[in-house]
C-alpha cells in the first residue's frame, strides 16, 4: 500500500496507477492519461483490449487525451494496432501524443499513422514537455 502510494505521488498520478501486462496507465494531475509501455515483444489483441479498459478506468467517465511513452516498445501485432486506431478509442480519447526514441519504434509509430489511420487526432513526438503541451489543446 506505501509503495503504489509512493508511485502515485513520483508519478504525479491523480488516480491510482493501473499495471497490466504490457504497461502502467495513470491519470496525471494535468488532466492527461499517461501510458508508460513496458519491453514487452508480444503485445497482442488482449492485451491492447487490457490497455485500453485501463485507460477507460483512469479516466473518470471524461474523453481525455492520451500520453503515450514508447520508447521501450518491442513489438506490436497488426490487430492490436488495428483495435487501436478503431472507432471504440474515441469514446475516451480526444488526441494522443505518442513519445519515441528509437528508430524501432519511429517505424511502429510512422506505421500506425500511416496504415492505420487513427480515429483520433495522433502525432509522434521525441520531447515529452512537447508532447504535454501539444495534448493540453485537447482537454475537455
């Protein structure tokens, strides 16, 4: 119990922080959903469903927008990419900003853009503090 109050607080966390198995989604005081993925290589179609039922939780019953750490993704496959970019994501989300440092991860972003066509407004970033700022236009 001290210890995920600990995170809470370091995380800045308005709600709890939720882990499932391939990362930690917490609401930030700013309003913004914070996802943070782990180095997971087979990030399938449960777990982007997991995800993104953790994404609903934090978020109150409000649209919020989404921060999205990628830098330690491995892998994705082409459903949950898909279940990602669908209609169901706006029912929560009003924009993401997904945060990148790797050539990796650049492609999967540069991919799911491309491809998939996300249903929200979506842009790639390499500056956290850009990517919060960009998302703060967002807020309802």
């Amino acid at each position: 119990m001290v210890a995920a109050a600990k995170e809470r607080k370091s995380s800045g966390a308005v709600e709890g922080v939720i882990q499932t198995r391939t990362c930690k989604v917490w609401l930030g005081e700013d309003g913004i959903v914070h996802v943070v993925v782990s180095p997971v290589s087979d990030r399938s179609l449960p777990d982007a469903v997991e995800d993104f039922q953790a994404i609903t939780k934090v978020s109150l019953g409000k649209r919020r927008p989404v921060f999205a750490d990628l830098r330690e993704i491995k892998s994705t496959s082409k459903e949950s990419r898909s279940y990602y970019s669908g209609d169901e994501i706006t029912n929560n989300i009003t924009a993401a900003a997904l945060l990148i440092s790797s050539p990796f991860s650049r492609l999967i972003g540069s991919f799911f853009l491309g491809i998939n066509k996300p249903a929200v407004t979506t842009r790639i970033f390499t500056s956290k503090a850009e990517a919060l700022v960009w998302l703060s236009q967002f807020m309802q």
